[in-house]
C-alpha cells in the first residue's frame, strides 16, 4: 500500500466535516456576526470524499482512533503539576487532531475547547465552539459565548449596541424566544455598555429587560438592586430588589441575611428571625462556623425581640441548671464508685460563653432581676480573668517580629477586657472594679482601643462620679455610637429626665438591633415607655413582602435534595472490552421556580467521576484520579425542568488502564460528586449544597484475541489487511503492556518480533492506520522491546501525526526527532516541538510519554498465581 502524502497543516485545523448548520448558526450568518468562512468550521485539510478514499477503515474504527488519540492529549496535559499555557497548546493539538477522527463529537470538542481556553488562544476557542454550536444547538453556554464574542468584534460602541439591539428586539428577538437566559445576559451586557456611554435611560431599560427575562440571573438582580436601592429610599421597593436578588440564588446565604438585616432596621422582627435562620441554616449546610459571636450576638438579639427578655433569660438559667446539674451527677456518681474526680468538671466551671452571658445580664438588667444579673457578671469574671491571663503569657512569648499573631492576640485580648468593662458599667455593678480595668487596658493596649476609649472613659466617669458630673460629656457621644447613646440614655434616666432618655435609648435601638446593645436600650425604651416601640412607617408593608415569599424557601434548609436532583446513568452497562463508555448525567430542578446552574449558581456543574474498577474480580489497587467534567449547558433550569448530559467517565487514566487490562473481565463504576472537594481527611467528596449520585455498573467483556499464543499475535501482525490489523491493536497492547496477561505477557523475544513486524509494515499504512499505531501501540517507556517500534514512529512526516508522536514517545529534549520537527516548516508542529522540548528540559518533566504500565491488579500474596479468577 503506498502511502499517503501529507497534507498542508495550518495551526489549528480541524479535519471535521461541517454538519448541518444550526439555528443559531443561521442566525450569526444572517445578522453578520459571524463570517461565512469561519461558519463552515475553519479550514478543513481533508474533504470527507478524500478522507474515505485515504482509508480502508470504518467510521466506528475510525471514531475509536479518536478516542485513543484524545486520550493522549488529555493525560498528558493532567500529568504536569503545575499546567502551563503552553502544556495546554500541546494538549489542544492533540485533541484537534483527534477531533478530525470524530468530526461529530460535542463530547471531544468541549475537552479541546477547554484546552485552548488553558492555552490562551482566544480565536481557537470561537472556532471551536462555532463547531459545538452546530453540534449542540441547545449548548446556551456556548451559544451565548459565541453571541457574545461576535459582537464584540465590532469596531465601536454604537456597532456593538447596533448588535444588541438586532438581537435583543430585532430578527434575534424571535431566534432567542425560547432562550430567555441568553437574552437576559445579552441584555445585561448591553446595558453595561449603555452605562459606559453616558445613556443612563437606555442603561436602565437594558437592566430592567435583563431581570425581566430571566429571574435566576444573579448579575442582573445584583446590579439591579444596586442601582435601584441608591436611587430610592423606600424602604419597600429596596426589601423587594433584596428579595429578587434573594430569588435569583435563593441557596445563598449571604443574601438570607442581607434581606434580615433589612427587615430588622424596620423591627419586622419576625420575618427577620425566618430569613436568619434559614442564612444560618444554609451556611452550616455549607460549613461555615455559625457559633461565632457574631452569629450568637444577632441570632440571640432576634430571640429577644420576637420572644422577650424573659425566654432568653429562662433559657439560659435552663441551660446552665441542667449542664450543673449533669455534672453535679457525674461526680456524685464517681465518689460514689470511688473513682478520682479532681479532672472532672465541676458544676461552677460550667459557664456560658461570652456573647450569650452579655445577653443573660442585659436580660436580668432588664427584668430587673438583680440577683441574676451579678451573679452573671462573677461568671463573666470567672471566664474572661483565666483567658486574658493565657493571652498576656502569650504575648510574653510572641516574638516581637511576628506582628500578625500578636496583633491577633491583642484584639482578643481587648474584646475580651472590654466585655467585661461594659457590662459592669452597663450594670453598675463594681464600677470602680471597671474603671481601674479600663485604666489598665489603656496602659497596655491604649492605641489599639481606638475611638472606643473615651466613651469608655466617660462612662467610668459617670458611674464613678454621677450624672450630673458627666452629662455634657455623654452628650457628645449620643449621636456616634450605639454604646454612647445607651449611656447618655442611662445618665438620663438616672436625672429623671424619662422622655430624653427614650430617645437616646431608641437611637441606640434602632442603630444597633442586631448587638446586644441596642436590644438592652430597646428593652430600656419600652420599660420607660410602658410599651414597646412603634413600628415605623411601611413596617406593615415590608412583613407583608415578606410574607409572601413562597413557603417552598423554608424547605431548603433541609439541605440540597429539596431543590435538585442528580442521577448518573449510563447508555451502554455491557460493553465489548474496548468500546467505549459514555455516563448520562441528569440534572433536575424541582422548585417552582428557575434556578441558576454553572459554577457558583444553585445547581453546580463541576464533577468528580471516582472510578471503583474491579479487574477479574479484584479490586484494582492504588488511587485511579477521577474524571473532571463540567456539565454546564444550561445556564438555567425552568420549575421541574431536566436536562441530560452526556460525558466520558474514563477519558484519562481509568480508561487506559481498563484498556491495558482488556483481556480480563472489568467492571466499573463511577461516583459523581457534584461541585467536588479535595482533602478535609479524605481524598475527595462533594462540595456544600451538593449532591452525589454513583452509575450502575459497567462490565467489559474480555478481548477475544486474549486467548491467541504470542506467535499467532505476531502472524495477524504481519498479514491483516488494514481494518483487521487495527482491531488486533488493543491485543496488542495488552500482551505487551499487562503483567497479568490472561496468555501471559509477552516474553522479551515475542515483544521484539512483535514490534519489529509492525514497524517494518508502518511507512506503508495510510495515515488513519499509522495514527491507530501510534495512538494504540504503548511507547518503549511500558515496555522497552518497543523502542525500534518509537524510532521509526517518530520519523512521521504527516506534522499532524508527527506531533501526536512526540506527545506520547519522547522522553529528552536531545531526542533528534525534537530537533527535526523544531526546523519543520509546519509551524504547529514547529511550535509544538518547541514546547515540549522546553518541558523537557525542566528538572522531573512528566507526560504521557512516561506513563509505566499499570502494575498487577492481584493482591500481593496471589501474584504467582497470575492464571486463576479472570
């Protein structure tokens, strides 16, 4: 057979033939966005008639090669530790190649897309994607990366927008009338640039289309209630963009608490508690510490307000007699035994932390319940004294060079000592004690205290010396914080001047209604006042907005399953021993209403495929990596919507090494961890608000020529035609790769023969054959009677094969076909060859060129007996 010229290779091609156009593909066409030659997918070095007539090969042989091919591009890239733009370049022109095998595969395509996205090649991106969209006319994410991209080709300001509009209300309207997520991004995107130009009233309209046309878009509604909340003071058309931001990314915590704190300025403290514990909900769902003192400090405050001072107090009286009592037990019982119970914990070591014991004082003081409030402030003492004392024997042994750690320790150290100030203050209990703390603490950390010292001071003065003596003083502090208002208010109080001191202590209420502070001045306003606050204007309106948020939001706190679905399946669960393995992944929104999906939105996309593969009835030892795949095609998800994705779960490393072991019975599954983790103790796991769903399992029947003597692999070696030669390939590779070769592996003479017979016939093949060689037959590097075999590989002249060659064979940057394809007028595989060499002139390069063979899959003690359990 005569072998095939090689074709002129420009950067980047793809020898694709170009499907029928989508609908979207039209569109660009029509609206001039995007050219005619760039819609016919690039330059295609091969026809479809010529590459039937340069191959005796099948399409499915053929799309087999691909994968083989795509295999190399991908685990070589994976391999480095620290990937490079120019690792990625070598990765994409694998893949590009392969992609001319498999000239219809969106699954092939979107691993070359990321590739080129890695390497920085922002034209190889479009041009892929152009190709995807035709593919996958329901890609949005690739769709509105190609809208996109093609607008912003456009020279001006007004031509861009001139676009938008063409899209957004003209001809584009009606091809995005299903796509309302496109649209809405469109639309945003347009209304940035409006506010770029000066338009502010074209900017809003664009703003307000983007919210309106897809409420999940999380950018829109932020901006939105960004712009709108600057512009009015209605406090209810502000709490309703909170809410539609909320709705937009109703699984986000942060936005929970954002429509609380709202609600709490207007003392709808109820609707406040339902968001901020359904904010605390999802951030431990997430893993987020909600014990913090901010945490405690505003959910406690919440408390107070809904339920009064008086469940809060009994609360913590109930909590703290039971733990007493408990441990009151526990040593009863011990002496009773005998034991020692010197280490024990004794019922006065039981204590309250320091937010929590702050509220049972204020809530005494506001009782009036003074028994309680001092014996809160010994155990207040009694827990701060001992930390203060640890912290100041720290600082003692901090160097004085590591600056961030005691400036740590001396923020502790002063939230701690203040605590202890102000609630002595606060209660007028051993203020002298308070004061001469205060003296001591500004002595030592007097210019870290910051603005806070002399209210302090005046506060110690006015315990110290009485209202009269400090008033003027206090005055000055009323109208600058929470705390200076709550002490003016006392001094008034104390005067007797009621009505005064109701303002202050409101100031102090409404300025602060989420600290401890502000609900004792509160507590203190309605005690003066007979009755609590009124609520202010539009309150009523504001718990109404509230209220009618859907019940269906309460439910998410039960964690991921009460807003989604994931399932892996998969399409073919019994396949030939090479065939190749696709899983579905299925992605359901079941709430009434759109959800985001994508990287940081509701629904993640970003997953792990952990493989558990079981060779001839053993589990395969040591760590297989997963398969990392991002399933985002949607950008959204309609109420109940589903969306299917299909993905390669062994496209890397568990795919070679299940087709290494191809003369053995394999089985396998994956588990598919949605917006995966890596460490925490294990190695990885699903990520907060996540979910995790494993395949059936899938089992790969034993390569029939398995059973083939090593001299009858040799004959078929020499005399197969084409087509049979490339199915004996995988044969081939797994009795020269696989130490537990059902026949035995090949012994050092076979595998000379073997690799001599196939380089001998290589320069005659045609280029789909040759590429099956190299993309099938493993490199010396697993097996060194190979290396006649990578030498004659290695003189590849078609640049294409050429660079696929080195990618999987060459392990030294002074390997002469590096020189050789470096001075080749080819620039792809000039450059190629350049980088690689780079690479390999690092210390410890890595790639699949130095991938070893898998080792034995027998536990350790069975590894003489290598024939038995397959």
């Amino acid at each position: 057979m005569t072998r095939q010229p090689a074709p002129i290779s420009p950067v980047r091609i793809f020898r694709s033939v170009v499907p029928a156009m989508s609908v979207t593909s039209v569109m660009l066409l029509t609206l001039g966005l995007l050219s005619p030659a760039g819609a016919a997918a690039g330059s295609a070095s091969l026809s479809q008639p010529e590459a039937e007539e340069r191959s005796q090969l099948s399409p499915e042989q053929r799309a087999a090669i691909g994968r083989q091919i795509a295999r190399i591009g991908i685990i070589d890239y994976r391999s480095q530790s620290e990937p490079s733009p120019a690792d990625a370049e070598i990765s994409a022109a694998v893949l590009s190649f392969a992609s001319g095998f498999r000239p219809d595969d969106p699954i092939l395509l979107r691993y070359l897309i990321a590739a080129e996205r890695a390497a920085g090649d922002e034209q190889a991106v479009i041009d892929a994607t152009a190709s995807l969209v035709r593919l996958d006319p329901e890609d949005e994410v690739a769709q509105l990366r190609l809208i996109s991209w093609s607008i912003s080709r456009k020279q001006t300001t007004d031509e861009r927008l001139a676009a938008y509009a063409e899209w957004l209300d003209g001809r584009g309207r009606d091809f995005l009338a299903d796509s309302p997520a496109i649209a809405s991004r469109l639309a945003l995107d347009a209304a940035l640039l409006h506010r770029e130009d000066g338009d502010d009233e074209a900017f809003i309209g664009r703003l307000a289309q983007a919210t309106r046309l897809d409420s999940s878009n999380k950018e829109a509604a932020a901006l939105a209630a960004a712009v709108f909340g600057q512009r009015s003071q209605d406090p209810v058309a502000r709490l309703e963009l909170a809410i539609n931001l909320l709705l937009a990314d109703p699984v986000d915590p942060a936005l929970h608490l954002a429509v609380a704190e709202q609600l709490a300025e207007r003392r709808a403290f109820d609707q406040a508690r339902r968001f901020f514990n359904l904010a605390a909900a999802l951030y431990r769902l997430a893993g987020t510490d909600t014990e913090t003192p901010q945490f405690i400090e505003a959910r406690t405050s919440l408390d107070w307000h809904t339920d009064g001072p008086e469940a809060v107090l009994a609360n913590f009286e109930r909590q703290l007699r039971s733990q007493r009592a408990a441990a009151k037990r526990r040593i009863d019982q011990l002496i009773e035994l005998g034991q020692p119970v010197q280490d024990e914990l004794r019922p006065e070591d039981i204590r309250l932390d320091l937010e929590r014991e702050r509220f049972r004082l204020y809530a005494a003081l506001a009782l009036g319940d003074r028994i309680v409030a001092e014996r809160s402030i010994e155990d207040l003492d009694a827990s701060t004294t001992p930390v203060l004392d640890r912290i100041g024997d720290l600082l003692a042994s901090t160097d004085q060079s590591d600056t961030q750690s005691r400036n740590a320790l001396v923020q502790q150290g002063i939230q701690l000592g203040v605590s202890t100030i102000v609630a002595r203050l606060v209660a007028d209990v051993e203020s002298r004690v308070a004061a001469d703390s205060l003296a001591r603490l500004i002595g030592t950390w007097g210019d870290a205290l910051g603005d806070q010292t002399a209210v302090l001071e005046a506060a110690a003065r006015f315990r110290l010396n009485g209202a009269d003596a400090s008033l003027d003083e206090l005055a000055d502090f009323a109208d600058r914080t929470a705390l200076g208002a709550l002490f003016y208010g006392l001094a008034l109080e104390e005067l007797g001047r009621n009505d005064e001191a109701i303002e202050q202590f409101q100031r102090a209420a409404d300025v602060a209604p989420l600290k401890a502070i502000g609900v004792l001045a509160d507590a203190k306003a309605a005690g003066l006042r007979g009755r609590p606050a009124a609520e202010p204007q539009r309150t009523g309106e504001m718990r109404s907005v509230a209220e009618a948020v859907p019940n269906w939001i309460d439910t998410l706190a039960a964690g991921p399953r009460s807003f989604m679905r994931l399932s892996a399946g998969v399409e073919q669960d019994f396949l030939p021993a090479t065939a190749e393995a696709v899983v579905t992944l299925e992605f359901r929104n079941t709430l009434p209403r759109p959800l985001g999906m994508g990287g940081d939105r509701p629904i993640g996309t970003r997953l792990a495929l952990i493989p558990r593969i079981d060779i001839a009835s053993h589990q395969l030892r040591g760590a297989v990596d997963p398969e990392v795949v991002d399933a985002h095609r949607k950008l959204r998800l309609a109420p109940g919507e589903a969306v299917s994705v299909r993905v390669w779960p062994d496209a890397g490393a568990a795919g070679l090494i299940q087709d290494i072991k191809a003369g053995h019975r394999v089985r396998s599954r994956f588990n598919a961890l949605q917006n995966f983790q890596v460490g925490q103790g294990v190695p990885y796991q699903r990520g907060p608000l996540s979910l995790a769903s494993e395949t059936p399992l899938i089992t790969r029947v034993p390569l029939t020529q398995a059973t083939l003597p090593a001299q009858d692999l040799v004959a078929y070696a020499r005399t197969a035609d084409e087509p049979a030669l490339v199915e004996f390939l995988p044969a081939f590779r797994a009795a020269l790769a696989d130490v537990d070769y059902p026949q035995g592996q090949l012994s050092a003479a076979d595998a000379a023969e073997l690799a001599g017979v196939i380089a001998a016939r290589y320069p005659g093949l045609s280029l789909d054959t040759r590429a099956a060689i190299v993309a099938i037959m493993p490199p010396a590097r697993m097996r060194q009677e190979l290396a006649p075999l990578d030498r004659v590989v290695l003189q590849e002249t078609d640049p294409l094969l050429a660079g696929v060659a080195l990618v999987s064979r060459v392990t030294s940057a002074s390997d002469p076909s590096i020189a050789e394809a470096t001075n080749s007028e080819d620039p792809a595989l000039a450059g190629l060859a350049r980088a690689l060499a780079a690479r390999l002139r690092l210390g410890d390069p890595d790639g699949f060129a130095f991938l070893p063979a898998p080792p034995s899959f027998f536990p350790a003690d069975d590894e003489a007996d290598t024939g038995r359990d397959r």
